[in-house]
C-alpha cells in the first residue's frame, strides 16, 4: 500500500515538505497572486495539527545556481506565517540548515532559502555548454554532487511529503532524487498532488463525452505534444491565442504583424489533416480584434484572421471565433482549458478569453468536468472571477501538460516506486 498523508502518523515526527511557493512578486517584493501557497495550506496544516515539525522548501524564479537577493524566499516568510497562523523560522541556507532543523519542536516551522541558489538541485552543469567535450563528465559530476544535496535535505526530516506539482514533472534533488532517502512507508504525496494526480486521471480516463479542450498559446510548437494526444480523446479541440497565425498562414492567409512560426506551416497542416482523419472538430479562430501597437491603447481593428493588414497584429479572438468557441464547449461533459485565447493582460483585449471562460463556467454548472490548467489560463479565470464556477484549477502548467501528453511525471514516480 502506498502511504498517504491521511494514514501516517506525524505527531513527533519532523516532515520535509516540498512546495511551489514560486509566486508572482512586485517591484517591491510582494505576493500579487497566492493561490500556490493557499493550495499548499491544507497539506502543511494538515502535519501541524497532528503533531509534526515542518520544514518546508521551495524554489523561486531561475536564479541559476546562484545567489540572487531578487529571488530569496525571505521574501515571503510573513506571508507564509499569516497564511498559517504560526510563526515560520528562516534558514538562510538550505544546505546548511541541519542544527536550525534538529532543534525544531512539535508545531514549529521552518522555511529552507530557495533550492535553487544551488545548482545541484535541478542537476544541470553550469557554464558550459552540451556541445563541449567535457560536458558528459560535467553532467557526471554533477549527477553525484545533485544526491548529496538531496541527502543533505533529506536528513533534516523523518519523512518527505511532496505536494509541488507544478514541479512534479522535473527530476530535480527535491522533486525526485530526495525520495531515494526515504523508504516507502516515510514518503507520501501531499493533498494538492493527490488532487492534481487524480484530476489528470478524471481528464484522461474517466472522460464523459463530449470533451472539448481548449489550447491557447502563442507557439504550436511548445503544445505539439500536447495536440496529438489529445487528438486521440477529444471530440472538439479548439486552437486559439497566438497560435492561430500559425495555422491562418498555413492555410494562405496573411496575417500582417501577428505573430506566427513560419518554419511550423507544415505542422499546422498536419494538424488539420490529422483533425478531418480522426474525426475531431477542429475550431480555429476565424476573425480576430487586431492593434496597430502591441499595447492596451492600440487602436482596433476586427478582420479575418487570414487577411489582416500590414502594419497590424492579432491580439485577441474575434466575435465570430468567440460564437464558434463557445458552441463547441457548450454541452461539453469534460473540458480542458490550457491557455488564453488573445492577450488577456490587456483589458482591452480580453473579450475571446473571457467568452471562453463564461462558456466553460456555463457548461460547469451545467454538470461538466473542467479543468483549469497553466499560469494564464488560472489567472484568466480569476481575473474574471470565475474561478468557483469550475471544476478543478491545477498549480501545474507543464506538469498538467506532460501528465496529460502520456509522460510519467518522476515526482509523482519517485514517491510511487514507479
């Protein structure tokens, strides 16, 4: 039996826990979006009511491997500490944290520095490039120093608790490696991952038909993945954001300034083909509200999307498209949504996200499965304050993406045994 957080006795026992506490900050270092540390609360709560110590630990942004004041987790200790109701400790190393760690009591907290001021913690050799010659003993290496920083860790706790699935799809030393220091019955996932594993699950195999999923974007080529094997389960996929240059062009059209990857036209192609053989309703945008600038004050203009003039850029989906989107989700029993349909920071230009957000939250209540996944699509739906009229919201962009393209994600694995 795999343990759970629900089966395990915390009380006197010290739990590492690993989050995503990679919140969006201000220029002066405060938190405009919490919704990763509220998901993470029930879990961390869960340990110091029955009784734990909690250390917990996180990365912040890309700082590389090294120290960067930009991105500490100090950042957020008091956010942390209001979020919890009790007092969260800091230790300004999280290499060096064992004596801060072994001093813990029942109920306290402790906070680990971002994880990635180390380099060990996602494995990459730094400063030097694939193409070098040395690069394979440098990966080498730097394989060995990533188990002793994940041993270091895991030292500091009697059992591990991963409940950061927005990094669950990265073998980093606290995501996965970290694991290998702890056996079966001292490892478990937290209840955000439970929540995002069986939602991933509710999303590919308890699918009620009809499904319709909805990929915005400005790349075809960061969702190909994604696409095709959606193809094989989905009975309405609507492609929509930036990405719909890609495929007007393809097909012809002139896009203007919009923007668009001219070496994926054959890709786009492909993708229609594939869409007509299997049977799955394609809905592509078909108008657009076009800017003269790339800015909220752009003047507007709605055109075809395959015969937009010089000197102008599609920034959102037109009135024809957004009909189009919504008829294909309404009546919908499952719904996907990774990704907006035009560029929602603009108000000005969120009209065919947040008609494709109503048709989502209508359908919901109508009794459909949805899930909301990846960084713009959850912040679309908050935005327009529907984010209690869907199903699900995932913390995971290119975890939810990976899990849902087939790929075994190695934070979920590593706690598994997979």
């Amino acid at each position: 039996m795999i343990m759970t957080i629900d089966n395990y006795k915390f009380a006197g026992k010290k739990a590492i826990v690993r989050v995503d506490f990679n919140v969006p900050l201000d220029e002066n270092g405060v938190i405009t979006d919490d919704t990763r540390i509220r998901g993470a609360l029930p879990t961390l709560q869960h340990i110091l009511n029955e009784g734990g110590a909690l250390i917990i630990m996180s990365h912040m942004g890309k700082p590389k491997g090294k120290v960067n004041a930009k991105f500490s987790l100090s950042q957020i200790v008091d956010a942390v500490s209001k979020a919890l109701g009790t007092k969260v400790m800091f230790a300004p190393d999280c290499a060096k944290a064992k004596e801060q760690a072994d001093a813990l009591k029942p109920g306290e907290v402790l906070m680990l520095e971002n994880l990635r001021f180390y380099a060990e913690e996602e494995g990459k050799p730094v400063g030097i490039e694939k193409e070098d010659p040395a690069y394979d003993e440098a990966k080498k290496a730097m394989k060995a120093s990533q188990k002793e920083f994940a041993k270091t860790l895991a030292s500091y706790a009697d059992c591990y608790v991963n409940d950061a699935f927005g990094t669950a799809h990265r073998k980093h030393a606290s995501t996965a490696v970290i694991a290998d220091y702890f056996d079966a019955d001292n490892k478990m996932l937290g209840y955000l991952m439970e929540k995002e594993v069986q939602a991933v699950e509710n999303i590919l195999n308890n699918i009620k038909r009809p499904f319709t999923a909805i990929m915005g974007g400005s790349k075809v080529s960061t969702k190909i993945g994604i696409i095709e094997n959606l193809m094989n389960k989905v009975d309405n996929l609507i492609l929509c954001g930036g990405m719909t240059y890609t495929f007007a062009k393809a097909q012809g059209g002139h896009v203007g300034n919009s923007i668009c990857e001219d070496d994926k036209l054959d890709l786009a192609l492909d993708i229609i083909a594939q869409a007509k053989a299997k049977g799955v309703n394609l809905v592509l945008g078909t108008d657009s509200v076009c800017g003269d600038k790339f800015a909220n004050d752009a003047k507007q203009l709605v055109c075809p999307s395959g015969a937009i003039p010089d000197g102008w850029e599609g920034l959102d989906a037109g009135p024809e498209s957004r009909k189009a989107f919504a008829k294909a989700i309404e009546g919908a029993k499952t719904i996907l949504w990774n990704g907006p349909a035009g560029v929602f920071e603009f108000d000005n230009f969120t009209g065919g996200s947040k008609a494709i957000a109503e048709a989502v939250a209508k359908a919901t209540d109508e009794g459909a499965y949805s899930l909301i996944g990846g960084g713009d699509s959850v912040a679309c739906v908050n935005k327009f304050g529907m984010a209690d009229r869907v199903s699900y919201i995932s913390t995971g962009g290119g975890a939810l993406l990976e899990a849902i393209e087939g790929k075994v994600l190695p934070g979920v694995a590593a706690i598994k045994g997979e």
